[in-house]
C-alpha cells in the first residue's frame, strides 16, 4: 500500500470525501467525520480508529504507536507502511469508516448506504 492506493481505496468508499487540514494532512471523512489521516509530505504516516480490543495489541508492534492527540479515542499512527500488508491496510481502514460511521445518527447512515 501507498499514499495513492490508500487515497484510492478511501475514495471508493461509501459517502467518503478528503479534504487537506492543518496544511498538511490528508483526511478521509465520512459525513465531515475523519476515519483516516495521512501525512501529505515523506515521510507518510497515517492514522485511523481501531477497536479498544485492538488498539493496546497494535500499539505494542514496532512501527505503530498511539496517534497524537487521538489516542484517548483508540486511534493508532502507522509510522512504517510495511509493518501492515494490503489486506491489512484494507481491513483497518475500511473497519475504521465503519466505526466512525455507526457513531453518526441513523439518518445519515441511511443516506450513506442508499447511495451505495
């Protein structure tokens, strides 16, 4: 995976748009809320919520550490890409939209998946 692959993936998502914040972060959202976070300038990292259940485990692997300013809310910062493969980069992307997404009210959910 790279920053154009992750872009790629993001986008292909439901209701998903970017927008660039803080002048150098690229950010995924779903309905204006970010589910992943990436550096725009080398070196890349990026950001995205995990579950409770996996965030202590994942935190714990070389390359990955709490995301500053998120971790409270069990985001984690993958410093190195090749420390997860496609389908593991896949697997918590898509699971971090996910998570972000059931927090927003039931009515945008709706509108979400009606315009899948």
């Amino acid at each position: 995976m790279n920053i154009e692959a992750l872009r790629e993936f993001c986008l292909g998502l439901p209701g998903v748009t970017e927008d660039v914040k803080w002048g150098a972060d690229l950010c995924f959202l779903v309905r204006e809320k970010m589910f992943c976070v990436t550096s725009i300038d080398a070196p890349h990292s990026v950001s995205f919520k995990v579950t409770a259940e996996q965030f202590d485990e994942m935190v714990s692997r070389p390359g990955i550490i709490p995301a500053p300013y998120m971790a409270r809310n069990k985001w984690i910062n993958v410093q190195e890409w090749n420390v997860l493969n496609d389908a593991q980069w896949e697997t918590y992307v898509k699971q971090s939209y996910a998570l972000v997404k059931a927090k927003l009210p039931k009515k945008l959910q709706k509108e979400i998946e009606a315009n899948v």
